[in-house]
C-alpha cells in the first residue's frame, strides 16, 4: 500500500489560519477530492490527514472527512498537552475512528524549554497510553531538546516531521546533520521525509540544493524508519505534488523494491494504522 504520511485539509478563513500567506495558492479551501486527484494517479492509496489547527475543532473536522473518505487512513490531531483535562481530552480523541496520533506546533513556540515542561511531559506519557504516536513539529535548532525528550520517554513513539526543518534556505548545514545523527541512535523515533522543498527558496530551489538533506536522512536511517510524505497543499508553495514525487523516486531507486515499499507506505500503516487493527 502507497501511503502519504503527511497532508493537510481545510476551509479556508484568515481567523483560523493566519499562518496561511495571504495571495498564496493555499488561500483556498483544500479537500480529499483535491488530494485524490493529485495522488491517486501516481498510485497512493491512501493518507494520514495531519492537523493544520491547534483546536479540538480540528479533530473534530479531520474525523468527519475521514468517515466520509476512505481514503484518508488516519488521522493525527491536536489536544492540550499541558491541559489539567489531558487525560479526557486524550480518550476523547482516541475514540474517534480513525485518530492514529497528535501533534503540536512547537516550532512555534518562543519558550525554549517549552520540550522539557512537566505539563507537555505529562500529556506526551497520555498518548502512549492510548496507542498514539506523537508527531514532532520543529526547527532545526529546537532538535537538542527534542532529542532530549524522545531519550526520556523510550516507550513513546515519534514521527519527526519534515527531517526537522533544516534551514535550506540560508545553507546551515553542519549542526542541523549533528543533531541528527543524534536523533538517529534513539530507536522510538522515525522520520518524515516531507516538508523539504518549502524549506528552501520557494521559487529557486534546485534538487542539487536539496540532495546533501536527503543524503544524512539516508545515511543515518534505516529503510525502515523513514516515511514518505508530500506536506501537501503546503508543498504548492514551491511544487506540485507530482514533482515532489518524481523527486523521490529518484532518490529511493538505489533501494531494494521491499526497502522503496516501506518509505512508500508500509512505514506509515505499520506506524500509523497498526494501532486501528488491533483496536477494531
């Protein structure tokens, strides 16, 4: 099964998503009739819907689309990880159909230990009582303490999305693959390939600029721990989605086909989809 890890859905209004640039091509509303047109004939069979709002709301919203298409797969939402109701907020969430995991907004976050807060401690230890992956949205300098939490909490399982960010754009290299390998030696957390392009100049990036990124992912992770993922519509802002594709497939053809299968989507339904398997 072909699986993109990492899209996003909404209705657009500039209240509820003021992190969209006004003019862009995300200033629009996005759907599963979009996403199916673009991925399905590249032969995805399915994906895993990720929040784009920090409100139960989204939960809400990302569970009726999912009931209603079969081919979102799973759904990663949003709860209030420092909230005294976490416990509550968590069963509610994982009682949805689909809800496969929870995300937070980190990257933008202006505490810098906002990682190591005994409240988001205590929320992240919730989710893995109920089966749920935590996805990490960051930049590339908030990796230290992340690695920091995912060493603390062995039995958690992490999806680090869009290889963490790495500053494309202004060339910083050095530590982000530092902090990486890092990462890499804790066995709890995988790895989104996703989120790459909009990190570099959206108009004049080059796959030459992108390739050394793709290269550390690949050297310090294996097969098995790297997922693949599109962050589409959000990709639109520097490729259409068969680019990005295209791209990749580039880069996983030195891969035995069983290794290719599991970036594809075996990672994302072993990861992601085992925990409504057993569930249903």
């Amino acid at each position: 099964m072909r699986i993109d890890s990492h899209q996003h859905f909404w209705i657009y209004s500039e209240s509820e998503y003021p992190w969209i640039p006004m003019g862009s091509t995300l200033h629009r509303d996005y759907g599963p009739d979009d996403l199916q047109q673009v991925a399905q004939p590249l032969g995805f069979d399915g994906s895993i819907a990720v929040q784009a709002r920090q409100s139960v709301n989204e939960n809400l919203f990302l569970s009726r689309l999912a009931e209603e298409c079969d081919f979102i797969k799973g759904i990663v939402g949003w709860i209030d990880l420092r909230s005294p109701h976490v416990d509550s907020q968590t069963r509610s969430f994982a009682r949805l159909p689909k809800a496969v995991g929870v995300r937070h907004v980190v990257q933008d976050e202006s505490d810098p230990n906002f990682m190591a807060g005994s409240e988001f401690r205590r929320g992240i230890a919730t989710l893995h009582q109920h089966g749920l992956v935590y996805d990490i949205l960051i930049y590339a300098h908030q990796l230290p303490d992340a690695i920091r939490l995912v060493n603390e909490m062995p039995d958690q399982t992490f999806v680090l999305d869009h290889v963490a960010k790495p500053a494309i754009r202004s060339g910083e290299f050095a530590n982000w693959k530092n902090d990486m390998s890092a990462m890499a030696k804790l066995p709890n957390v995988c790895v989104k390939l996703s989120g790459i392009l909009t990190e570099a100049d959206h108009k004049t990036w080059t796959v030459e600029q992108l390739r050394p990124y793709w290269d550390v992912v690949c050297e310090l992770y294996a097969p098995s721990r790297i997922l693949y993922g599109s962050d589409w519509p959000v990709i639109r802002l520097a490729a259409e989605y068969r680019e990005w594709v295209e791209i990749v497939v580039d880069w996983l053809a030195p891969y035995s086909q069983s290794d290719q299968d599991l970036i594809w989507g075996g990672n994302a339904e072993r990861i992601y989809l085992q925990r409504l398997s057993q569930n249903s």
